[in-house]
C-alpha cells in the first residue's frame, strides 16, 4: 500500500509518515519545506519504501503527478498560522481551501480511494458544550476555523461525487517531539530571551487540551484500520485541559527558572479568534479502542526538552 503525505516533512506529517513506514507502508511525501524540515525526515530517508516530491500544493500539475499509484492520501498541509489570520486572509483561502480542493481534484484524476485529513477544534468557534461533541454546533470565529471547515465540507462532496471514504480528525493543539509553533514555542523563545520576566497573552487562564503527536498518530491509525463510514468525523485530544499559566510553570520547570514574572496582555482571549476553551469530547474515536497514553503534563515537559535541546528551531521562525 502507498500513503501520500502533503506536509510530510512538518511537525504532525513527519510523524505521522514514520508511523506509516514502520507499518509497511510505501510513504511519498509531497511538501514545498516552508515550514518542514529535512532534520524531521532522517528517520524515514532509511526506508527503502520512502519517496520524497518537493513540491507546492498551489501546483496542481504537479500534485496530480506526484500522487499517482496513491492508496491514501493523508492531507496534513496546511498554513497553521491561527493568529494571522486576520492580517493575511487570503493564505488561509489559497493554503487551506485552495490545496484541499487541488488535492481532491488529483485523487479523482488518481482514483484514490481513501483520505486521512486534519482538521482542527477550531471549526467549533466558541462552543457551548464541553467536553464539545462532533455533533456541536459550529459559528465560526476565525478564518482558520472557517477553512478546515471548508475543506471538510469540499472532501464531503468530493467522497459523494467519487465514493471516496474519508477520515476527518478535528485536532487540538499536538505537542511533542519536532514541534515548531504554539503556546510552548513561544514560552521557550521568549525565556531564552529574558529569563527574567514573560508575557502571556491574555489572562493566562485559558484552559486548553494538549495531544501528545505520538497519541495523535495512534489516533488516526485506529481509526483508518477500524472507522467503518465512508465519511468519518472523529475529535482527537486529551480528555484534561491545562490552563496557559500552568503550561507557563512547566516550561520554567523544565528550564530550571524560579521566580518568572508573568506580564498578562489581559483579556479573555489571547488574540481575535481564539478559544477561551478548548476541550473535545473524543468518545467516538474511544469507542474503536483509543485512548491517550501520555499525560498533557509529560507532553508539555517532554516537547520543553526537545526545544531546550535543538536550539537551532528558534531561527527558523
């Protein structure tokens, strides 16, 4: 079997392309590394089943290309800039929206039967309801939020047109090994720099679900080997929540601070768009027999760690 993997050389894509090796997968990995890395793809360039294309999702040719002889599509790129949102709209437009339609587009010209594709809890807004089902209702509170959504509902049609099965995973924020961007980044970036003092942004109790990606990968495996729809929606996260000023401790711990100051931006909210809460409800996916196995706080420590020890990520972004 061969998986083609957009983003394949990102935080979540290269895990997951691991994870598909070890199982005996052939694994193409198509991804442009504007955010990937070729540190995250070491692993995997030892497989002889292991492809890599240097390519553009926006380049419809050459995807089309790319992706012939794919069993399954994991569409995993993505512009994951939350925040920016409101500033540069049209990259959510073109990267979220726009990809997701190319790469369903050449799985109709590739007649791929199947796609794994990542969503975020961000399709929810502001919910009502937590833990928050996959049956919520969804008002949309940010251009980001609004793309995944819009993707889901392209692979909707796109699986009614041409019988494709689909697995969506409405994902929280993933921790772990290899990770480049969010609320643990930021910690370890602005610490390094004045391990006096931090801001947070808002009031800093925001209370979020954290996934390690290791269970993230082990979530979507379970469900493309168990999942029996044609069109799977499943929530993945962590059944616990950390508030912002915990993960703020953890991070200090790790890194051997005492006495931080934290300078709160006030607010509810760290920018337009962002969740006060953020928690899934994720029985459906537990009902195939998944469930975390790393706690939120082994996750927050363990991704500390990995940042404290390549130095080298905070150049990058």
């Amino acid at each position: 079997m061969r998986a083609f993997v957009t983003g394949g050389a990102g935080f979540i894509g290269s895990h997951l392309t691991d994870r598909l090796l070890v199982e005996g997968w052939e694994v193409v990995v198509y991804d442009d590394f504007s955010t990937g890395s070729e540190l995250f793809l070491e692993g995997a360039r030892a497989h002889d089943g292991f492809q890599l294309v240097r390519g553009d999702v926006l380049d419809a040719a050459r995807l089309t290309r790319a992706m012939e002889g794919a069993d399954l599509v994991c569409h995993l790129q993505a512009n994951a800039d939350v925040r920016g949102g409101p500033l540069v709209p049209r990259r959510d437009l073109e990267q979220n929206v726009g990809a997701t339609f190319n790469v369903l587009v050449a799985m109709r010209e590739n007649r791929v039967p199947r796609i794994l594709f990542s969503s975020s809890a961000t399709v929810y807004g502001e919910p009502s309801v937590f833990p928050t089902p996959e049956s919520a209702e969804m008002v949309q509170t940010s251009v980001y939020g609004a793309s995944k959504l819009a993707g889901e509902a392209f692979i909707q049609a796109f699986g009614e047109y041409e019988e494709i099965r689909s697995y969506v995973f409405r994902f929280v924020s993933f921790v772990g090994e290899r990770y480049t961007h969010g609320v643990v980044f930021d910690f370890v970036k602005k610490l390094r720099a004045n391990p006096r003092e931090m801001e947070v942004l808002g009031d800093g109790r925001q209370r979020k679900s954290y996934l390690h990606v290791a269970d993230g990968v082990q979530g979507m495996l379970t469900a493309l080997s168990k999942a029996e729809g044609r069109a799977n929606v499943f929530n993945l996260g962590h059944e616990d929540c950390l508030n912002v000023l915990t993960v703020a401790d953890l991070v200090c711990e790790e890194m051997g601070l005492a006495g931080v100051r934290y300078r709160t931006t006030g607010g509810t909210r760290g920018w337009k768009g962002d969740a006060p809460t953020v928690q899934l409800d994720t029985a459906r996916l537990r009902s195939l027999g998944w469930a975390p196995a790393i706690s939120i706080e082994q996750g927050i420590r363990r991704t500390t760690r990995y940042l404290l020890a390549h130095p080298e990520l905070f150049g990058r972004r």
